[in-house]
C-alpha cells in the first residue's frame, strides 16, 4: 500500500532542517538494527559453543550494582525512627494545631 500510494513511510511533521527522516543511515533503521543485534546473538551462541563460556558484561547503567545495601531490618529501623521524629514534630505543636489549620 506505501508503494501504491506513494506514501512517505518514515515522514516527520518537523521541517527538514530540524529532522530529514530520508537523510538517515540505513543503519540507522529498525530492521537493520534488528538484523545487528540477530547477528550479535548467533556470535556469542558460536562463541559459548566453541569455548563453553559465558560472557559477562559489567553494566554501565548500574554502576553500584555490588555496592553493599542496608539490611531489612536495618532499613526499617531507619523508617521508624524517621516517623517517631515526624510524630514527635507533630505532637510538639499541640493538640489544637490541626484544628486550628482548617
């Protein structure tokens, strides 16, 4: 149907100065990007074939991936300090505080 008609498959409602969709690497599209990461995926599965080893990648969007976390227990002791704090803030201005505030 895009042929038939002639349509623009990739049009933009930008001028072509801001964004020229048929200015585009062909590398740049969704089926060759597809078609990279198919051939990435069949050299990794020959190279766990051939060597029997897997490989790990560190991330870089979680660089503190080992980084050590608080424990549960550790984390909710925090938290109910934090709302004993609160609570104490609270009860400090007085029973009338919230009436008065309406």
């Amino acid at each position: 149907m895009i042929e038939h008609y002639d349509i623009q498959q990739y049009g933009t409602c930008f001028a072509p100065e801001v964004l020229d969709p048929s200015a585009l690497h062909p590398d740049d599209y969704l089926e060759a990007q597809r078609a990279a990461a198919a051939a990435e995926e069949q050299r990794r599965a020959a190279q766990r074939q051939a060597t029997g080893r897997i490989d790990f990648v560190k991330s870089a969007s979680q660089p503190n991936l080992g980084a050590s976390r608080p424990s549960t227990e550790e984390a909710l002791a925090a938290a109910q300090a934090r709302a004993a704090a609160v609570a104490a803030r609270v009860a400090a201005m007085g029973p009338g505080y919230a009436a008065a505030r309406r």
